[in-house]
C-alpha cells in the first residue's frame, strides 16, 4: 500500500516507527527516493502505534498534504541518500 501511494503519486510523506528491519527501511526508502517522497521517523516501535491506533504497523503512508504538513512538522525526518541506479 505505502508503495502503491507513492508509485501513484498521492503520498505526500511516509512514517516509519522506531523497530522496523532493516530491509523494510532499506525499500522505503528506494521508493520514496525514487518517487521524491520525505520519510519520517515516528520515534515509536510498532508496538506503541499498535496500542495507539489499535492496529500494529511499522510503516505508513500519509496522502493529505495539510496533515503530513503538520506531522512533519513534529517528526524527524530521514535523511534518504539512497542511490538509485
């Protein structure tokens, strides 16, 4: 899904939490470097957004701009030097 949104151009930012492996933040970070897309680091494991939001998820894309504005705002974001061949 967070692929699909950036691949389709609608995401305007994607959060990650703290404990997500490696190589899921190495392919976030391929596709939003490929697809001109800020990553932010949500400064929680996916625990903590499981007992937030009742679902446990480590990586989500935001598609409002007014909303990823302000979340980014608050967030770190993750700087992507990621090469893309």
């Amino acid at each position: 899904m967070m692929k699909d949104s950036c691949v389709n151009g609608i995401a305007k930012g994607v959060l990650v939490a703290d404990n997500i492996s490696e190589k899921s933040l190495k392919e976030v970070k391929f596709v939003c470097k490929k697809y001109n897309v800020p990553i932010y680091s949500l400064g929680i494991s996916m625990d903590e957004v499981g007992i937030k939001l009742g679902k446990k998820i480590g990586i989500c894309s935001v598609c409002d701009k007014g909303f990823m504005k302000k979340i980014g705002s608050v967030l770190e974001e993750i700087q992507n030097d990621t090469e893309i061949l």
